[in-house]
C-alpha cells in the first residue's frame, strides 16, 4: 500500500465572450458568435470562426450562460454542444445541455463541459428553437483547464 501518491496540476482560466447582440432564428441551430477569448498565460483553448478547441492531455470543466430575449414566451429554448461535423454531443461524452422552460421573454441557458480529451477536440455552442436576441452583456462561456 502507499500513500501521498498525487499530481499537481497548473489551473489556467479562459473566458469566451460576445462583442455584440445576436439575433437567433427558430428551429434551426445556430451557432453563438463568441469572438473574444481571455485567459491565464500557457491555456490550450483556441477559438477560430466560433469554433471552440481544446487541446489533448488537459482536464477541462467548464460552464456558461447564454442569455435570450425570446420574441415570445411560449418558444422553449435549447443551448447544446455540437462537434465540428455538427453532430450535437451528449451527456456521455462529458457535454450537458440546457432543457429548462422558461416563462418570460428574456431568460438564460446554463451549459457545462467536463472533459480531458486524448486529442484535442472542438466543439460549437449552438442555440435553437426560439427567436429572438443572443445579448451580448449577459453571454459567456468560462473554462478552467487543468494540466
């Protein structure tokens, strides 16, 4: 038996913003526009025509929220994952999704990640099933990396 095995992990903070409000249709997925990204010196996330990538042999969790000003109250609204050959991701592959009704015109979508990819990996957050506005000053999407 041995004890005080461990690892020590450097944290890395990333944060993916919009510059901009966005307008969303209805039941077509549509990509959320982030194209601000910040983080700690030495982080392994890109982003490239709004496409997320992570790098291989890192430990991400990760978390945002996508605000909406739904035209109308009635439209459910989803955030999902979905790969680059824009096939949704699921729960199995470390990918949750928002699913909560709202029941007012302006509401937010809490999406998490927690994956440690082989290789690096990359992933679109997409909104579909109400229209309206993505709002910029309430969107974003926040990672810490652990490597």
């Amino acid at each position: 038996m041995s004890f005080k095995n461990f690892r020590t992990y450097t944290a890395r903070f990333i944060q993916l913003t919009m510059s901009s409000n966005q307008s969303i249709t209805g039941t077509s997925a549509t990509t959320v526009e982030f194209n601000t990204i910040v983080g700690d010196t030495g982080h392994g996330v890109s982003l490239s025509s709004n496409l997320i990538t992570l790098s291989a042999g890192r430990h991400y969790w990760g978390f945002g929220a996508i605000a909406i000003d739904r035209d109308s109250v009635t439209a459910t609204h989803f955030t999902e994952f979905y790969n680059s050959s824009n096939v949704e991701l699921t729960e199995s592959a470390g990918y949750f999704s928002s699913v909560l009704p709202g029941n007012s015109d302006f509401d937010s979508r809490v999406i998490q990640i927690s994956v440690s990819p082989t290789s690096s990996t990359s992933f679109y957050i997409k909104s579909r099933s109400a229209a309206g506005n993505i709002e910029s000053d309430a969107t974003h999407f926040i990672l810490i990396e652990m490597s």
